[in-house]
C-alpha cells in the first residue's frame, strides 16, 4: 500500500427537467405512488425514482415534457401537485 487515499465517486443522477447531470445529493427524488408523483426527501421510498432540481423551474419543464409519466412507464398523466407544493416549500 502506497498509503494514497482513494477519492469516492459521488453518484450523480440527470435532473428530468433540464436534462443536466447533478450530484444525487441536489437533487429531489420523486417516486410514483397510486397515479400520483410523491416527493421523496430521503430516498427511502420504495419503487422507481426519478430526479429533478428542487426548483419551480426544472419542475415546470418536466411536466411540460411529460418527463414523469415517461420515467415512470406510466400510460396516463401524474398528478404533482405535492411535488410542486413540496417545492415551492423549499424555496421560500
């Protein structure tokens, strides 16, 4: 051993919404819960995630795109209001 410390890769995740690449820790995890997009804070949901920057304005884009129901493989629209309150939350 050489006695260098090895650097850990911090995991990065593609915002949804703007299509950047970001650390996981920026980003807000949203899961898909009953027909319906859930925020989820601490990553300990169960099922598919998809991320997006806890910002009104990435999340506007990925609901403008669809990018939710093309995420989550869903044949309908998601809800999102809580995600957009869970935001707007965040920011103030």
């Amino acid at each position: 051993m050489s006695g260098r410390t090895h650097a850990r890769a911090c995991p990065e995740r593609t915002c949804v919404g703007c299509r950047e690449r970001a650390a996981k820790s920026d980003l807000l995890r949203i899961v898909a819960i009953e027909g319906a997009c859930a925020p989820d804070p601490r990553g300990t949901l169960p099922g598919r995630g998809a991320y997006v920057h806890p910002a009104p304005v990435c999340l506007d884009q990925a609901v403008r795109r669809r990018a939710f129901s093309r995420a989550f493989r869903a044949k309908e629209a998601l809800d999102t209001a809580d995600v957009r309150k869970y935001v707007e939350q965040a920011a103030t």
